[in-house]
C-alpha cells in the first residue's frame, strides 16, 4: 500500500477570553472580537436576530425572491452570543489519510482505552477497523470517480465522530469545541476545494503551503470537520415560525456539531458561523477532522 512520511503535525496557541460566536444575520454589525460588543445593548441584539428571521423566512419560503444574499444565515446561527473560550492549541491542518493509517496499524481499533463507550461497542458490532470508503489492504479508497489509490497527504474523510475522537486520544490530543474552530474560522477569508472546484474529493494541502504556516488552513472545503460541541441551540435561539421552525430545532439532540462545509458544498454557502450537524456514528458524509489541544503550543 502506498506510504508517505507526513509533514509533523503543528499548533498554532490561541489566547483565552470572552468571545462572540454566531451572527445576528451578517449584515455588518457581527464583530470578531466579543469584548467589544459590551456596550451592545439586549435590545439592539434581539432586534437585528428578529429582522434576520423575517429575512430568512421570506427568503426559504420564496428562494426565487433574491433575499438570499449576505443577509441569509440558518435559524441554528443565531443569536450571536459570547462565550468564555480557554487558552488552547489548534492543528494548523486536518489530519491526514496517511496519520490515520498510522493509529490503524498502531492497533487504534483494537484498544478499548481510546475509545467512547458507545463508539467501543459500534465498532465490534459493525466491524469496523478503517474509514468508510477505505479497501481491506488500506491502499484505495471508493470515490465519486470509482475506486482509486489513497493519496496520504490528502485529509481522511468518511470517519465517524467515534473515531475521531479515539484517534485524537491515541494522539495525545482532543477535537476542538466549535467556539474555538469558528474564532479561527472568521479570521480568515473563506477559500477552500469546494464544490466549484469540481474536484468532489477531499485535496492534500499546496506543497508551497504544506508545514509552512503558523496559520490554521483547510478550515473551509475539503470535509466538514467534527467538533467536540454537541449539536444544541444558542442561548437565546428562537425557531423560525410555523413549518419552517422544524428545519433544525427539532434535530437538536443527540447529535455533534461540523463546521467548515466540504468538496461537496458550495462555495457560496459557507461562512464561519454556518453549523451543520450529524450523529456520532455517520460516516456517510465527507467527514474529517482536526486536532486541538487544552495547552498552548
């Protein structure tokens, strides 16, 4: 099977604090820095929240209506709210097909210790040793295109939240909260391999970028990335009226957050807030990961 030595994973420290998460409807009053949204009242808060509601309600009920623009944001985003973030670490990169083969061949399935006691007790019932799509030998994976060789450098994809999380222990490390991706995220322009791409299959990163930034990359596109958040409204959060109320508050149970959109998500779609959601054991979906860390790099 092919085998490729990975470029070291890196951490890029990120501070603590009080920051905001979410949006009021993206319509320019969203700030990146939670502490200077002090002196903006509850009331300027719940009016912009209200006004992005009547914006998303005409605009699901009537897509041909042309409100869907920067404004449009997921009942689910909302409202933007701060929240206490502790100093952490993140992956400047997902973790990679060829890392993962690693915790496969380090006996990750077969240990017990790494894993969630539901995740422990999927994998033996189901069999699971390797992602989704991978081949018994681990040396092709099944794609859109059919059957091809596994690119190492490429982000592992179709792996569950039980997974992730039990490569993360082996790893010494843990996912990130889906505060800490999305203040990552909304520091950056959204760019990625999206659907526009064409290219439907999760990239390795540029060489020219590979193990050359301090930055986090791969935070949009290639796979949505798991989070340790459990899928839950925001303090505050009202469901959209009548029918279309149903589109996200009912699922907020026993479900984890992703963030970031993937190769099979259109450009114009993401933002830093956008959440999406999926039980622990989907594999189904182009699902990645990335790692985090409580000390600082």
């Amino acid at each position: 099977p092919p085998r490729a030595a990975a470029t070291p994973l890196e951490f890029v420290a990120r501070d603590e604090g009080i920051f905001a998460i979410g949006t009021d409807g993206g319509d320019g009053t969203d700030r990146a820095d939670g502490a200077s949204e002090a002196s903006d009242s509850r009331a300027n808060r719940t009016n912009r929240t209200n006004r992005t509601n009547r914006t998303n309600r005409a605009s699901l009920a009537n897509p041909a209506s042309g409100t869907q623009a920067a404004n449009f944001c997921f009942d689910n985003e909302t409202p933007r709210h701060r929240v206490l973030v502790p100093a952490h670490s993140l992956a400047t990169r997902l973790v990679t097909n060829a890392e993962y083969r690693e915790f496969i061949d380090a006996g990750g399935y077969r240990d017990p210790a790494l894993w969630l006691s539901d995740g422990w007790a999927l994998i033996r019932t189901e069999d699971w040793n390797r992602p989704l799509c991978w081949s018994e030998d681990l040396a092709r994976e099944f794609t859109l295109a059919g059957w091809r060789e596994i690119d190492p450098q490429a982000p592992v994809c179709h792996a569950s939240y039980y997974e992730a999380d039990a490569f993360a222990r082996w790893a010494g490390a843990r996912l990130p909260s889906e505060a800490e991706w999305e203040l990552a995220a909304a520091e950056q322009r959204v760019e990625g391999n999206f659907l526009d791409s064409g290219f439907l299959q999760p990239a390795a990163l540029d060489g020219s970028t590979r193990g050359e930034t301090r930055t986090p990359t791969q935070l949009h596109g290639d796979v949505w990335e798991w989070t340790s958040s459990p899928y839950a409204p925001y303090p505050g959060f009202t469901p959209l009226a009548g029918s279309l109320g149903e589109y996200n508050g009912k699922f907020m149970c026993n479900q984890m957050v992703v963030r970031g959109g993937s190769c099979l998500t259109w450009r114009e779609h993401v933002r830093a807030t956008y959440r999406s959601f999926f039980y622990p054991r989907d594999r189904w979906q182009m699902l990645g990961f990335r790692l985090a860390k409580d000390e600082a790099a």
